[in-house]
C-alpha cells in the first residue's frame, strides 16, 4: 500500500463576505432587484453583512459564527441602518403594486444571503475538523503498519501465528481506508468552500 498524498487547500484569513456577491443565486436576487428599481447598492448596505468570513488555518470566523443563533441556525443579522431603497412611479396604485413586488424581491434577496452565509459557515465548520481527524488518521495508520509489520516479521520467524498476522494487516488496511475516506471527505470540502464562495477566492 502507498501512501496517496493530497494537496491541501491553503484559505486565507480575513476573507471578504463581499466575495459572496459573485455566487449565481445572489447575482441572481440582485438582477431581480434591478428589475423592481431597487437600488442594489442601498439594499446591500441594509441587508448584507460586511464581515470577515474566515480566521485563521481556514476557520470560520467569530462574525461568521455570530450571525447565526447558537444551536438554531436562526439568521441573527439586524439591519443596523434605514435607507431609501426604492425608486418608484408616480401614483397612489403604481406605488402600492410596486411595493408589494419589492417587498417579495426583498424578502427573497434576504433569503438569498441567508442561504450563501450559512451554506459557508457549514462548509467552514467542516474543515476546521478535517485537518486534526486526519492527522489523528495519519498517526493510527502509521501505528497500524508497524503493528503488521511487526507481527509478519514475527510470523515468519516462528514466534506468532498466520492468524496474529493476519489480523494485524487487516487492521491496518482498515485504517488505511478510513484514512483515504477522509482524504476523498477533504477533496469534496474544498470543492464545496469553492462552490459556496462563489468560485473560490482568487
């Protein structure tokens, strides 16, 4: 068996929530906000959190975190400012319909962040395990082969039975897959952090 070696991903500290606006759904929200004659750049100052997303060692970060009720997962993020968001026609009923529509787009767009924050700090919070799980992987794995390695070279002296051997190879090879599991587990993580920050963070 050799050892597979996996490239790990490396994220910056201190990335910006503002690289969330390149995700296709919250383009997407903001197109149709365009299309209601909401100015975007007010509803981003209302609604979207300029916060850090990571710390360090790829972490999800403490304002990360913080947007979100402890056990709930509930949206904790308050508007902290009152701006004019609406350009709008020139009569009573023009004005009425017209806020009806932005109200539903607003509230889709709010949905819309909701989402891509949670859908990071999920992936985030998967990774800052990865990397101690594999390494303890690494670690039993490494102990598993020179328990086999051991074992054989007893077996084959005439000190222990085929059966001794034979139970110690199968122990590592048993954490020889649940090392690769993990490894494969790391590779969809980074696929997924790329996916939810909107491409990656270059």
């Amino acid at each position: 068996f050799r050892r597979v070696l996996f490239r790990s991903v490396d994220i910056p500290a201190g990335l910006p929530s503002s690289l969330l606006q390149q995700r296709p759904d919250v383009l997407s929200a903001e197109h149709t906000l365009k299309s209601a004659n909401i100015d975007i750049g007010a509803a981003r100052a209302k609604f979207y959190p300029s916060i850090s997303l990571t710390a360090d060692a790829g972490s999800s970060s403490s304002a990360l975190a913080g947007l979100f009720k402890s056990g709930s997962g509930a949206w904790t993020f308050a508007p902290s400012i009152s701006v004019p968001i609406f350009d709008g026609g020139s009569n009573r009923a023009t004005l009425d319909s017209a806020k009806v529509e932005r109200d539903i787009q607003i509230q889709t767009y709010q949905q819309t962040l909701q989402t891509a924050f949670r859908e990071v700090a999920d992936a985030l919070a998967v990774r800052s395990t990865l990397d101690r799980r594999i390494a303890a992987q690494q670690a039993l794995t490494d102990a598993s082969r020179k328990s086999f390695e051991l074992s054989d070279a007893l077996y084959r002296g005439g000190s222990q039975s085929y059966l001794e051997a034979l139970d110690a190879q199968r122990s590592l090879y048993s954490a020889q897959q649940d090392l690769i599991t993990l490894r494969l587990t790391e590779q969809s993580n980074r696929i997924t952090l790329y996916k939810v920050l909107g491409g990656g963070w270059n």
